[in-house]
C-alpha cells in the first residue's frame, strides 16, 4: 500500500511540473488558466504543487484551455515516470 501511495505522489507532482511548464508555454498565469477551465485558482495552483489530482473532467477543461489533448498529457506524464532504461 505504501508503495502504491508513493506513486500517487510522483504522479501528482510530475502532472503538477508537466501543468506548470503548459502553462507557461503558453503564457498564462495561474489565474487566466484557472478562468479559461472554469476552475478555481487555488486548486490550479494545488494541482501545480503535487498536492492535488485532477478528476478526468478538471483534466479535460484544463486540456482544452491549453489546447492540448487529453491523451498528449498523459503520454507525456507517462514517459516521464517511466524510467530511461525501460524506453529503450
């Protein structure tokens, strides 16, 4: 269970660095992010930090605020907690 645990954390806080760097690609701050999803500024920032998991609908309009698809940020979050070795 512990371990279990320990992988929910790495997966909160590299979603929150992948949501971060989107972001700020794109220019945004914490706050026009949160109104383009509809969504609360303190939980974007939440999120931001690890300290929070998005539902599939937060992550959805969170998505489409960033123009991005659904499926490109999970195969980057992915490829990020996959280790170098298992890529290949």
């Amino acid at each position: 269970m512990l371990r279990l645990m320990d992988e929910g954390k790495s997966l909160r806080e590299a979603f929150g660095r992948l949501l971060r760097e989107l972001r700020e690609a794109r220019g945004l701050s914490q706050s026009e992010l949160a109104l383009e999803s509809d969504l609360d500024q303190t939980f974007v920032s939440l999120l931001e930090r690890g300290r929070r998991q998005p539902s599939l609908l937060s992550l959805f309009a969170l998505c489409e605020a960033l123009d991005i698809e659904p499926y490109v940020v999970v195969r980057r979050l992915q490829l990020a907690l996959t280790p170098a070795a298992k890529r290949g």
